[in-house]
C-alpha cells in the first residue's frame, strides 16, 4: 500500500478552499462518491488480462486541469507547453480506493480500474508508455489529473497500473515515462520516419516491419497467456504464439509485414475484443 501522503497529493482530493484557490480543476465542490476514510488503499485483485491498454488518439488539451502556473502546498508548477519527445526515469506510485469515484483535475471520474494516471506537467490529456524498470513490463496510460506532489515522486498510476507493472504491493517503483503522439508512429513501434515508397525492388516499409510481433499480454502463468492466445485467434488469421521471456509468458501476434496489416490488425482486434497492444522486436 502507498503512503497516505502519495495519494494526498493528489487534486482531486483537495479540499474545497484549496482547488477554489488553485482553481485548476473542480472536484472542491464535487459529492464525494467514493470511499471517505482517510487512507487510501488497494482495490479487488482483479482479471488484469481483462484491461487492454488505452490506443492513443488525439484530444485537445483541456481547459481543467492545465492551468499554468499552479502552486500546490507552496511549490509552483508549469505546466509543460509540448508534451513532445517527452521522455524522463523516476519514481511512479499509484492511488487507490480513497479517490475511487471523485473527479480528477480535468473533471473525468477517477476509475482505480482504469488505465490513467496523474503527472505534475504534462499537459492533460497525454498518453504515455510506462516502463518498470525492474522487470521490463510495460503498459500505456491516460494522463488526466495532477500529482503526485512530492519532489521524489514522478508520475501517479492507477492502481490497476500498478498491479500490470508489478509493483502495487511494494508501492513505488522505478520507472520510464514516455510521450506517445497519436499522430505519428510511436516510440515503442519504431516504424520508419520514412513511409514514402522506393522505386527498387525492397519495400522500406515492409524492411521495417522485419521480424516485428504485436504483443497484446504478458503474465505471470502460461494458463493465462494461453486462454487471450485463444481469444485473439477469433480475431486474426495471423499467427499468435506465447513466448517466455523475461519470467513472462507473452502473447505475440506476427510477424507483421507491414502498416497496413498493423492498422488492420489493431483495428480488428480493438473493435472485436478490446485488445491493444505494443509492437516489439523478436
């Protein structure tokens, strides 16, 4: 469980005076719908097989919660202007069941469940990867609120975000943020900046996309891996094997020839079944 402290730190649980002053996001005036003890706490260990990550889209940055500066328990805050090759190691910790039902700094409702997150500047909504640094998982997340306020914390996960990244028991771990923009191909698929076709006879695109797998789960058990490895074949008449890696049964879609066979294939698999995934090297 996180120290009461990291969660407290959050907007979203200020009281009334404080987010009237700051007045960055609403949730001061807001019925509080979840829990009102004064700690906060972990959820139901749950099916996280069942929680795809989000698939970044873009969305315009919005007016709650991206007021700059903003000064929190007298520190002051600049809300970054780009969000742009964002990309920064640190500390992430994660919230529970305390704000679980209250509106965070853009006024959306906080879902534990959920894959969102809190960052002190980044502008709001970002979507971000989220890498744990201990054991290599990593997972996609939803900017929308600020926090968490304490100069070794970096970014604040779900607690959903927490339990895919391994780390809800302990609390914290150590972690790499980085920005994925919606509009061009993202760090974590390293597709070539150059889509343009070639006159010769070797395709670049196709050249990227060598040896290229979209990887939708990754688990601790190989039941697991193998039930969503039945699942995606519903969807997909391309290969779906699981692999060992990393003391993770992983869950891999591929080889990919291509863009368009990764649009196609996402699109299927979203549409149909709510999976997403990353896309990775052999």
């Amino acid at each position: 469980m996180p120290p009461m402290s990291t969660a407290n730190r959050h907007l979203g649980a200020l009281p009334v005076i404080l987010a009237t002053v700051l007045g960055i996001v609403s949730c001061g005036s807001a019925p509080t719908l979840g829990p009102t003890s004064d700690r906060d706490g972990p959820g139901e260990r749950i099916d996280i097989s069942a929680i795809p990550n989000p698939l970044p889209k873009v969305e315009p940055i919005t007016k709650l919660g991206n007021k700059s500066p903003y000064t929190v328990f007298g520190k002051t805050y600049q809300v970054m202007s780009s969000n742009k090759n964002y990309r920064e190691q640190g500390v992430a910790s994660w919230y529970g069941k305390k704000f679980h039902g209250r509106k965070t700094s853009n006024g959306e409702i906080y879902n534990m469940y959920g894959m969102t997150a809190a960052h002190k500047t980044l502008p709001i909504p970002s979507y971000v990867s989220v890498t744990n640094l201990d054991n290599n998982r990593s997972i996609v997340v939803r900017v929308n609120d600020r926090g968490p306020f304490h100069d070794a914390r970096l970014i604040d996960l779900s607690y959903v975000g927490a339990l895919k990244l391994g780390f809800a028991d302990q609390g914290t771990a150590r972690v790499l943020v980085e920005y994925l923009d919606p509009s061009q191909p993202t760090a974590t698929e390293n597709l070539s900046a150059d889509s343009s076709q070639s006159a010769s006879s070797e395709d670049p695109e196709q050249e990227a996309f060598q040896d290229r797998y979209l990887q939708v789960g990754a688990f601790n058990d190989l039941d697991s891996a193998q039930i969503l490895q039945k699942k995606v074949q519903d969807h997909t008449s391309l290969p779906i094997s699981v692999q060992k890696k990393d003391q993770l049964f992983k869950v891999w879609v591929g080889p990919i020839v291509g863009k368009l066979e990764l649009q196609q294939l996402r699109k299927a698999l979203l549409d149909a079944a709510n999976i997403s995934g990353f896309i990775i090297s052999e």
